[in-house]
C-alpha cells in the first residue's frame, strides 16, 4: 500500500475527511472537481458499495491494523469502526495506534515495532498452522 491509498476506509464517510477527498471519488470510479464537486446521494451510495466496511461481514481471517493517531489521508476513526465490526463478528482483529504517526508509520522506533507485530502476527496466523 502506498502513501495514497487507505485500505480499510469507509470512503463515503471520508471523502469529507481525508486531505485527499479526490481520491474517494476516483476509487469509487466518480468524477471528481476540487471547485465544482458536492457529495450526493447517489454518488455517497456508490462509495458505500465498494468500500471495505460493505463486506466486514465476509471477512474470516485475522486482521491485524497498524494505525497512525495522527493520519490525515486515512482519518484513525475509519479503522476503529472497521475494527469494531470485525470484533463484533467474532472475526480475531487487534489495533495497534501509533500516537505520534501519521499516514506513514517511518518513526524509526514506531517502525520497529510495526515490524516485531507484523512478523508475530504473521507468524502466529500463517508459520503455526503450516508446521
């Protein structure tokens, strides 16, 4: 995932958040003008349709968030309902909020941590049942 992308966004409740709103739009396959461009029914309705939070419901494998408090492009609130549906699915899901990050978690000692969770996660989910 690069810097532009937010993978775990309600993308109708962000296109008014997110310092890139434009980016809602696109994904959604909605034009876009930064003068010209109000949200509407019709195109808040499509960005539900293809937003992440539409299929929590589907969702079975564990799922792990690393989140910056302090992120501007994907607003912290969008992974914490995430979050919360896949808990209320019984879906295993742990969030781990980095409060002095933003989108980029680069912080040498934030990044260091990102990483030890990542390789526990993975190797709890994936390395344990492959042995």
């Amino acid at each position: 995932m690069n810097d532009d992308e937010c993978g775990f966004c309600l993308s109708l409740a962000m296109a008014e958040t997110s310092d890139i709103p434009d980016w809602n739009y696109t994904e959604s396959g909605l034009p876009y003008n930064v003068w010209t461009t109000l949200p509407s029914a019709a195109s808040l309705a499509k960005m539900f349709d293809v937003s992440p939070i539409q299929y929590a419901d589907k969702v079975k494998a564990p799922v792990l968030f690393l989140v910056g408090a302090k992120d501007l492009r994907c607003p912290p609130s969008q992974s914490h309902e995430l979050h919360y549906a896949l808990k209320a699915r019984h879906i295993e899901t742990k969030m781990l909020v980095y409060h002095k990050s933003s989108h980029p978690l680069w912080e040498v000692d934030v990044e260091a941590d990102a990483f030890v969770n990542m390789a526990v996660w993975f190797y709890k989910h994936l390395y344990s049942r492959i042995k």
